[in-house]
C-alpha cells in the first residue's frame, strides 16, 4: 500500500469550474509563468522580508492560483484541500516520531547508545563511531533535535580526545542530514512520498542503501581533510550540556537500539512480504497491518512509552508530561508541511506541474536529475529543505505517475538529495552549526557548507548508479 495525497473532490471541482487548463501556446506561458511566480513569491518572501514560512506558501499558492487563471474566491480552495490531506497523511506520523524522540531523550537511551559505542571505539575509529551514531540516533529525531542532542557529545569527545571538533563533528553532522533528507520517518522523505504515490517500505530501504556510502564520503572521509583545512583548538568547554541526572536509570543499549529500529524492521518487513507476493498468507497479512507507517510508528511509540517510561519507574502523569511536551516543537514543522501540502496541490491542479513535466521530458533530461536539479535551486534559493522538497515534489509528482516503484522510490531520494544541498545563510541550520562549534561565516562556509554540497552530490550519484541496476 502506498501512501497517496488524492486530489481533493471539492478543489478539482472547483478549479474545472473556474478555469480550463490552457493547452495553446499562450495557455502553456500562462501556467509556467504562474509556477515561477508563485515560486518567486515564496522565495523572495522567505529570503528578503523574513515572513514565517507557512504565511510565504499560502501566499504563493494564491499568487500561482490567480495567475493560472483561478477566480479569487476559488484561489484557496486547493491550498485548503492539500493542507488537510497532507496533515492526515504525514503530520501524525511527524506527531509520532516526536513522542519516540522524546522518550528516547528524556530517558537516557540515547545517551545509552552513545556512551555505549564509545567506549568500545579507539581514537583513531572516532569519526567512523560518531558517523554511526548519528546514523542509529538519528533515525527517529528531526534534524535540529539530532544536533542539539549530539553537539554536546561531539564537543566532549574532541575535548576528551584533544582533537579538533570538525573531525569527529562533521561525521555526525553527515549522519544527520543524510537521513534527513532521505530517510521516512523525516517530514521531508514523507512528504515527496506522498506527492509522488511512492511506496514507503521501499523507499525506506533504498534511503538507507543509498545513505551508507553517502554517509561514509561525506561524513569520516571528509572530515580529515576538512579538519586540516579548517583548523580549530579542542573545545575548553562543552556547550549545551544536558540538565538530566547524570545518576537516574537508563534502559540497556540493546533495549534502546531495539525501540529506535524497531519502525524501520516493522515497515521493511511489509516490504518483503509485498515484494514475494505473499500477502494473502496470515502471516503477509499480519506484517502488511502491522507495517503500515502509522499502525508501525503507533506501535513503537506505545514501545517507548513502556521501555522509556514506566520501566524506568516513571508514573503515568510523568509519561503523559513528557507526551505533551513532545508537540510543542513540531508545531511549526505541521504548519510548514501543512501549507507546502497546500502549495503542492495547487500546482497539480492548476496543471502546471503537466506543463513542466513535459518540457522536462521534451528535453530528455533524467527524472532523477531534473528532480535533484528542482530541489537543489529551491533549497539555495530560500534555505528550506521542507519547501524545497514540497515544491519539487509538486513539479515532478506528473512524471512519478509513468514510472516503475522503485524508480518512483529513487526519485524520491533524488529530491531528498537536492534538498539539502548548500545550506548556507538563509537556513537555520547554518547559524546553528556555527555557533555550536563557535566558527566564523567563512569556516561554517568551509565546513559545513562543503559537507552539505559533498553529500548531496555524492548521494544523486548513487541513486542514478540505483536506477540503472534496478
């Protein structure tokens, strides 16, 4: 089963009755000029005025509306119908994966996980070390709650160690964003998913294949030259310390180990069973339930409310607290995906992601290439991998209809790819990198920047080597 975010009855409707499609040469000018309108719009309200990202997509969606020829009063009716279904769709999964990071925080596995590998990792094998910490913590955390999470551990470690932050920083950092960008349960893999009707099991073993060797180039191979490049003293202090009892419990490595893997195993396993065509059997029928994205995430949350909660002698309000407390930070994150849902269902059915799609394939560029290519403009041009991804996703979702699964899958990861590519002053994440490992712009620029751009190169050519094996 795939996820599908299904044009909305009452907004395709709406817009048949408001406009045609235009299929003359005019018509064809008219929608393309409406998409880099739109597109202009966002990124020069995001860029230059500062505005919040979710009022940018509702504007920019009503900019591209009015331009493709939609009435006033209809110009919101598909931005509406697009924030709802992809809030259905990915927000309570996006809502899940917070209550398992959360608990995976506040109980100590993650630092479990840490202090376990650690120990067991000579000086010479640390930048390997926190490249797969990264990797295995990284699974169920977003991006920012991933950092602020390991920054401190990479700040001890370089002090501990005597070594520069940027070698052991920059294999963590890689870690992060390649799962970030590639691998569901991250809004970002989840949202082009479900643009593009592609199926999530199998993207999410192709994330994770294509993740390795991305991880490993731009992650422990980079860093030593990076290191050399950008020379920077081993930290005196150690920023962003934890406030947790360092004394209270915490669960065993191989409890912690199992919760955060435990939605990756449940959704892999449908994958195989969809894959050798044993569905109807009671046993494909059981992992097809149980490995459906929400039915895994809600089984793993309800895990870690036992492993991370009450096994670790906390009482039921303590729990239903730290729940709580788990979806103040993602509100934000639900208001942007929710208005580049929007956007996105704008551009489908105003028909200017058809026109695109077919100058793209008049040019006999690659779908995987051209989606890279869309997502890595819009990533520079506004800082945002979430929009970035959206709105390639969007442009592309016509051309994902003709493709095979697993090159639908690929084309998600190309976008993936594309939308972390550069990050520099117009993202959060450039400002927080910087002033975590306490660099200047020009050093942010040769480190992190670098990183970003090496792994989001390394990654496309992976994928295209995928798409001409499988």
């Amino acid at each position: 089963m795939m996820l599908t975010l299904a044009s909305h009855p009452l907004a395709a409707g709406a817009l048949r009755a408001a406009t045609e499609t235009p299929t003359t040469d005019a018509g064809t000018t008219q929608l393309i000029l409406a998409a880099v309108l739109g597109i202009a719009t966002i990124i020069v309200l995001i860029v230059w005025l500062k505005l919040h990202p979710f009022l940018s997509l509702m504007i920019g969606s009503a900019v591209l509306a009015i331009v493709a020829g939609i009435d006033f009063v209809s110009a919101f009716v598909s931005f509406s119908a697009g924030l709802g279904s992809t809030v259905a769709g990915v927000g309570v999964l996006i809502a899940l994966g917070a209550i398992i990071g959360k608990m995976l925080i506040d109980s100590g596995g993650a630092d479990q996980i840490v202090d376990t590998i650690l120990a067991r990792t000579p000086l010479q094998r640390l930048p390997w070390a926190m490249a797969l910490i990264a990797f295995v913590v990284g699974i169920p955390l977003f991006f920012e709650v991933g950092v602020v999470l390991l920054i401190p551990v990479v700040m001890m470690v370089a002090r501990r160690s005597k070594v520069s932050p940027i070698l052991v920083g920059i294999p963590a950092l890689a870690g992060l964003s390649a799962l970030h960008g590639l691998v569901p349960p991250h809004p970002g893999p989840l949202l082009a998913i479900d643009a593009l009707g592609a199926n999530l099991g199998l993207t999410l073993g192709l994330g994770l294949l294509v993740a390795v060797p991305t991880v490993i180039v731009a992650g422990p191979l980079l860093a030593k030259p990076l290191a050399v490049w950008v020379k920077l003293p081993p930290p005196t202090t150690v920023l962003g310390v934890s406030e947790r009892d360092e004394d209270a419990p915490r669960p065993s490595f191989a409890v912690a180990v199992t919760v955060v893997l435990l939605p990756v195993i449940l959704m892999l396993a449908r994958t195989v069973v969809e894959m050798t065509g044993t569905l109807e059997s009671p046993v494909g029928k059981g992992l097809e339930f149980i490995g459906t994205p929400l039915v895994a995430l809600l089984i793993t949350s309800l895990v870690s409310l036992v492993a991370f909660g009450s096994a670790m002698g906390r009482t039921r309000d303590e729990i239903s607290t730290l729940v709580d407390k788990s979806f103040a930070p993602i509100a934000g994150i639900l208001l942007i995906v929710g208005a580049g849902g929007g956007f996105k269902q704008t551009l489908v059915d105003t028909g200017v992601g058809d026109v695109i799609a077919s100058g793209i394939s008049d040019a006999n560029l690659s779908p995987l290439l051209a989606g890279w290519l869309v997502a890595a403009l819009i990533r520079v041009a506004t800082g945002s991998a979430t929009v970035a991804t959206i709105t390639a996703a969007g442009i592309m979702a016509p051309l994902a209809a003709g493709l095979s699964p697993t090159h639908a899958a690929l084309l998600v990861l190309a976008i993936g790819a594309g939308s972390v590519f550069l990050s520099h002053v117009n993202d959060a994440g450039f400002w927080l990198i910087k002033e975590y490992f306490g660099m200047t712009v020009g050093q942010t620029f040769k480190t992190w920047s670098v990183m970003e751009c090496v792994l989001s190169v390394v990654a496309l050519v992976v994928i295209l080597m995928l798409g001409l094996v499988v």
